[in-house]
C-alpha cells in the first residue's frame, strides 16, 4: 500500500512540474482580457521597464485580474516572472 502511496505522489509530482514548464500564452491572454500584448507582459513582468507605466499599470492589472480570477492571476504572475520574459517571447 505504501508503494502505491509513493507511485501516486511522484506522478503527481511531475504532472505538476510538466504544467509549470509549459510557456505562458501572452496572445490568448490578451485575446481572453481585452489587453494588448504590451499590456499583459507590463502586467506580468518588469513593470517599470514600459514607458505607459505609471499611467496605465494600475487599470490594465485591474482588467486582467477580472479576466482571470484572483488565484489564476497570481499563478499567472509568478510563473511568468520564474520563466523569464524571453523564453515566454519564444513561446508565442
């Protein structure tokens, strides 16, 4: 029964690493949100590097976390920041 116990956790394990390799879809976000593209990687990502910033973070962030639902969004952010922008750019 322990070896079961054992199978069932490690499967468990690597579907999950599986689901956090796989790239973010900044397109389908922005398709699912109403955002550009632009604004969903200001959203996700380094924030401050985008010129619109300080006028238009606070809304766009607004509007893709109603699209999404609080858990998805903060899931969403964190995983993006571990990729890094330039591999979720190659994703798309």
């Amino acid at each position: 029964m322990g070896k079961r116990i054992i199978t069932g956790l490690a499967a468990l394990l690597l579907a999950g690493a599986a689901a956090a390799a796989e790239p973010v879809d900044v397109q389908a976000l922005a398709d699912q949100s109403g955002l550009s593209t632009r604004q969903v990687r200001m959203v996700l990502g380094a924030h401050v590097a985008f010129a619109e910033y300080r006028t238009s973070f606070r809304p766009s962030q607004q509007k893709l976390r109603a699209a999404l639902g609080e858990a998805q969004f903060d899931e969403l952010v964190q995983r993006y920041r571990e990729q890094g922008e330039v591999a979720v750019a190659a994703g798309n």
